[in-house]
C-alpha cells in the first residue's frame, strides 16, 4: 500500500493534512463499523472486510513511511477543512456500501437465473425424479438465496439513505456558516 492508496480508501486526496486524515478516518468508522451491521452476518463480515482496510489504511498513513509525502509532485493546494474531510469520509463510506451493493445486486440476478432455470429444468424433466427433485431443489435455493440478497439490498439502501441525509445536514450547516 502506498499513500496514494491509503488516501483514496479515505475519499481524500494527495494534499490531505493529519487532521483531515484523522476526521475522514472518524466518519469511515462511524458509517462502516461491523457492530452496526450485528443483525445481518453478511453484511457483518464485509464491513469488517473494510473496516480493516480503513484501519490499514490509517495505520499506513500515520506510520513513518505513510506520513512522508513526496513533494517532486505534489501541487500547491488549500489544505481541507474538517467538514470537508468529513464529507470525503462520507463519500468514501458510501463509494464501499454502493460496492457492497452492487455484488448483492448481482447475487440477486443470479438467484433469479437459478430460479428461473430450476423451474425449467423440473417442468421439462418432471418424468425423471431425481432431476426434477434436484431442480426443485435449485429453485428453493434460488428463492433463498433471493430473498437474502433482497433484504441485504434494503439494509444497505438505509445506510445509504442514511449517508445522504448526513451529507445534506453537514452541507446545510456549512451554508448558513
């Protein structure tokens, strides 16, 4: 891992100061901790997937090799401010959940393949026992698999939602700043 890549899994960019790596790295925890995805294994495992690149990331950048920045090619740029590090956190929470997402999505469409096959398969098959109970078995996994898929879809959605509103509250408050 490189600072570059340390910084982008915190949604921030080459300029970050230590400050704003330390809120960005504040508002990842708080949206990606495993213990808010207790009820839902799946969900549980994947955050805590993430949750250690997030500290790997954090660790990286505040070891002594992490926090050297190489100034060949850095770019003279405004430091960020702790609401914009904190909005950089936001999206970067969001950018793994939208990740997270997206494989559920396609988890789904291959349930639906499975249902959808399994169903064919035992309709065609129905004379032959043993294949159609094996197709009545790929249905029901296929529903399973479904119906998990669904609900991982929807808890996700609301910690996206969730996000945005966030999001929406931090911007409305730096306007009337």
């Amino acid at each position: 891992m490189n600072r570059t890549e340390a910084l982008n899994i915190l949604g921030l960019d080459d300029d970050a100061s230590a400050a704003d790596i330390k809120s960005a790295y504040r508002e990842c925890v708080q949206i990606l901790h495993p213990d808010r995805f207790a009820n839902n294994k799946k969900l549980q495992d994947r955050a805590t997937e993430q949750f250690k690149r997030l500290q790997d990331a954090y660790d990286y950048l505040n070891s002594a090799s992490g926090s050297k920045q190489s100034r060949s090619s850095a770019r003279p740029r405004q430091a960020y401010s702790a609401r914009e590090a904190q909005l950089a956190g936001l999206e970067a929470a969001r950018t793994q959940l939208v990740a997270q997402r997206d494989a559920l999505v396609d988890e789904r469409r291959n349930a639906i393949i499975m249902i959808a096959a399994g169903a064919i398969i035992a309709l065609f098959l129905r004379r032959i026992v043993w294949a159609a109970g094996l197709a009545g078995t790929l249905v029901i996994w296929g529903i399973v698999t479904l119906a998990g898929a669904c609900r991982n879809i929807t808890t996700l959605d609301e910690h996206l939602g969730e996000i945005e509103m966030q999001k929406r509250q931090l911007e409305e408050n730096w306007e009337e700043d």
